[in-house]
C-alpha cells in the first residue's frame, strides 16, 4: 500500500519542501522594483539557473519527448536549432545599457515608443503568461493523473498553483529566482536519471540502436527531405523560437542583472548548459520510440510511467513538478508587474505608491493564476498551445523591441502601425493559411510588423530626434516618446 502511494508521498514532500524554501527565501520587500528585479546582486550562477528552470517548463519536457518519438529526426532538427534563440539574448544583452534600470520589456518598448505601445505590450506579455501558466497546470494534472489514482489529480493541481501563487506573490523575484534554482538542480539531476533507466529497459547496445533507427523512415535524413509540408512546418516552429525568448519573463533576467556583461555572460552559459539538457531530452524521446515503436502520442508518458517502479515514478512526478513550478512562477511574477507597474501607472499618468502597487500585485497573482487555470478546461494540446504562446506575442512586441535594442528610435505612431500591422497579419494567418498548412506564422508576422514600421518611419516627415542611432550617441540614452506624433 506505501509503495503504491509513493509517488504521491514523494510529490506531497515535494510541495512542501517548495513551499518551506519559497518562505525562506523570501524577505519583505519594500518597493515594485524590489519585487521585480530584486536588488540586482544575484549571482551569475543563480541567474543561469532562473533563465533555464523558467526556459525548461514540465509542458517542454512532455512535448518534447512526444515529438522526438512522432517525428524523429524532424524534431531534433527543431530541438538543436531552437537553442540558438537562448545564446541570441547573449549579444543582445550586451546593447541593453540604457534600458538596464527598466524593470520589464514593456517600461522599455514605452521608454522608446510611448504610452499606448507599452500598454499593448503588456497585455501581450499578460495573455503570453497566462497560456504559459496553462501549459504548467496542464502538466501538473496529467502528471498526477498518471502516477495516482488515488487523490482526485484536480486537488493537488490546485494546492500546487496556489503553493506557486503564494511565494510568488509574497516573497517577489528573490523568492522565485532561489526556487526556481533548487526546482532546477532537480530536474537537471532526474531528466538524465530518466534517460539511463529508459535506455536499460531497451536492452540493446548503442549500436543495435543506430542500426534499428536507421531502419526506421522518420529517422532517415533523406526521407525527412522529401516531406517538404513537414520540413517547412518546422522551420518556420525553429524561426518563431529563436525569437520566442524576447518575452516578459526571458527578458526579466536580464533586468534583474547588475550590468549587461553579466546579462550577456547569463545567456551565453545558459545557452550552452541548455545544450546538455536537450541532448538527455532527446535521449528520451528516442529511447522509449526503440522499447516501443508503435504507440500513440497520447500514451508515451503514460508508457514511460507505468513501467517505473515507484520510486524512480515519483522522481519523474517530481521532476516534472519542478520544471512547471519554476515556469508558472516567473510567469506569475512578470505577469504582474506588466499589471501594477506597466499598465495602471500608463493609464494613471503617475507611479503607483508602494503600498497599492503591492498589493495589486498580489491580487493581480491570484487572479491571473485562476484565469490560467480556466484555460486548461479549454486547450489540453501542448503544442497547440506552445503556437498559441508564439501568435500573442512574436508578432506584436518583438519588432519594436529588437528595434529599440539596435538604435532605432520612433514615434508611437510607427510602433503602433506596426504593432496593429503584425496582429492583423497573425489573424489572417491563422484564417486562411493554418487551417491548410498547419504552418505557424509568428516569425513572418513578426517580419511584416518590422517592415510597416519602416514603411511608416520613411514615408513621411518625422521629428528630430527619430532614426537610427549610433550605439554610443548620447540621444540614444534619451526617449523621443513625448515628441509629436
């Protein structure tokens, strides 16, 4: 009876250990920069593991092994490419200088653009986080489901959101990024754990492996060529996730760095650590495909868990449990900051007192936890909502964004044709184009937000202090968001 229970012993203990350690590292914090960006002191070792535990969800691990076992060889061209979108924030860290005392990607869209192109870009970094965060509690649910039939999954799933909302809420970025550290150093410890007991249930050695997958069509270079739909289908996935880090929570890391070399030092190590951790991913994927060929998506993690003694069961409970609570509570934190600090002082006019803005923030938490919990009900799909994450976003904020990074200074008016430009485009995207293609637009929509801005900047007289400029020009350190528009 214990040993049935184990796993559900071993994810209770787990909680609770999150909870203890989300308390202790909280402090009181006293300001809505605090809570945000912390003190700006955290070591780069500790900022590599927030970056990773918030870039590695329980929703990413899933998808990824499903996808390796449906598509092969397909999928690890996607997994290897998509790691370059992590070393991209590398360099462009570096050219952050003058948005370093911002406090999200929104203060410093606005700081450029003006009022109503931040507002915007918080709303799409508030919709980004809560598809994020159903992806999270999605794979809390199907994880219990799987490994206990004796609690009703829904009541842990809820005890382990609002544990996750708790010492987000209260115990702000310091809280989140320490825990998200230890939820990282379990699941980098478990996941290679996973690939070694999946490779001894193969029995076979590395070379009867190669030969059985050489043998297999998805795992052929020169059949995977001739499936262009396919091909193009992931290329285009590839393309929207090497911008995909340009998001609230991604970019939030590099705010909470004390400088931009260290920024650029966090991602560079983060990028190559990430290579590691895709490679046992990987590993899984292809292990469980050479045990079992013949399965349907659906059953892979049911397949993966049934055939664990319940120890190293509820080790995979636990791991995955790590990998969605460190994602959700960056996503609660940033989400609401985009809230308190980048939409009620826009439509405010004037920074919010410390005592207000704080407690929006913790009411923001709940209810932005609750509302993503609702979504599940609607989108059980992974990779569905990986793409759904990508159109509210890529399209609207990352254009401008990489713009304002590079030199180039608008009116709001620019940023907002832009910006209307990309989402018009991703909804006659997903309209006419994904229904027959299943291909994702983001990117490209992304690519048509960038291009109208041009359009608009060249097209018409702008006023003095606008263009492109030099990266040590002293007007790029200034904001042209209150010039005539």
């Amino acid at each position: 009876m214990i040993l049935s229970n184990l796993p559900l012993l071993m994810t209770g203990a787990f909680l609770l250990f999150t909870l203890a350690a989300g308390l202790y590292f909280s402090k009181k914090t006293t300001s809505l920069k605090e809570y945000a960006v912390g003190n700006k002191n955290f070591a780069t070792a500790t900022l590599v593991a927030t970056v990773l535990a918030t870039i590695y969800g329980g929703g990413g691990l899933i998808r990824n092994v499903q996808q390796v076992y449906e598509l092969g060889f397909l999928w690890l061209v996607y997994l290897f490419l998509s790691n370059f979108g992590v070393l991209i924030i590398s360099p462009l860290a570096s050219r952050m200088s003058p948005f370093m005392l911002n406090i999200s990607i929104a203060e410093t869209i606005g700081s450029i653009y003006g009022r109503m192109p931040r507002i915007i870009t918080a709303l799409s970094g508030i919709a980004v986080a809560i598809t994020s965060l159903a992806i999270q509690i999605n794979v809390i649910q199907l994880v219990l489901g799987m490994c206990t039939d004796m609690v009703d999954p829904r009541i842990i799933t809820i005890i382990a959101t609002l544990i996750l909302i708790f010492y987000s809420t209260f115990g702000g970025i310091r809280a989140v990024t320490y825990t998200d550290a230890l939820q990282f150093i379990t699941f980098l410890v478990i996941i290679p754990v996973l690939a070694w007991l999946i490779f001894q249930k193969t029995e076979k050695s590395i070379g009867e492996m190669i030969t059985f997958l050489g043998e297999q069509e998805k795992f052929q270079l020169n059949t995977v060529l001739t499936r262009h739909a396919s091909l193009i289908s992931v290329i285009m996935l590839v393309l929207s996730s090497l911008v995909s880090c340009i998001n609230p929570d991604i970019m939030q890391r590099v705010y909470m760095a004390s400088s931009p070399i260290q920024a650029k030092r966090v991602f560079l190590y983060s990028g190559l650590l990430s290579i590691f951790i895709k490679i046992f991913i990987i590993l899984v994927g292809i292990g469980v495909f050479v045990v079992s060929p013949n399965l349907s998506i659906q059953d892979i993690w049911g397949f993966i868990i049934n055939n664990m003694h319940p120890f190293f069961k509820g080790l995979i409970c636990i791991s995955l449990f790590a990998m969605a609570m460190s994602t959700a509570d960056s996503n609660l934190n940033s989400c609401s900051v985009l809230i308190s600090h980048d939409i009620v002082e826009s439509i405010r006019g004037k920074q919010i007192t410390t005592w207000n803005g704080l407690g929006l923030v913790r009411a923001t938490s709940l209810i932005v936890g609750l509302s993503a919990m609702i979504v599940t009900f609607y989108y059980k799909d992974l990779l569905a909502l990986l793409k759904l994450s990508f159109d509210l976003s890529i399209p609207i904020i990352t254009a401008p964004f990489l713009l304002a990074v590079f030199g180039f200074r608008g009116t709001s008016t620019t940023a907002l044709i832009g910006m209307v430009t990309g989402a018009l485009t991703m909804i006659i995207w997903k309209i006419w184009i994904v229904s027959k293609t299943n291909i994702d637009g983001s990117f490209l929509c992304m690519l048509a937000n960038g291009i109208a801005m041009m359009v608009a900047h060249y097209s018409r007289p702008q006023p003095e202090g606008t263009g492109w400029m030099k990266e040590d020009d002293e007007v790029l350190k200034t904001s042209v968001k209150d010039l005539p528009i």
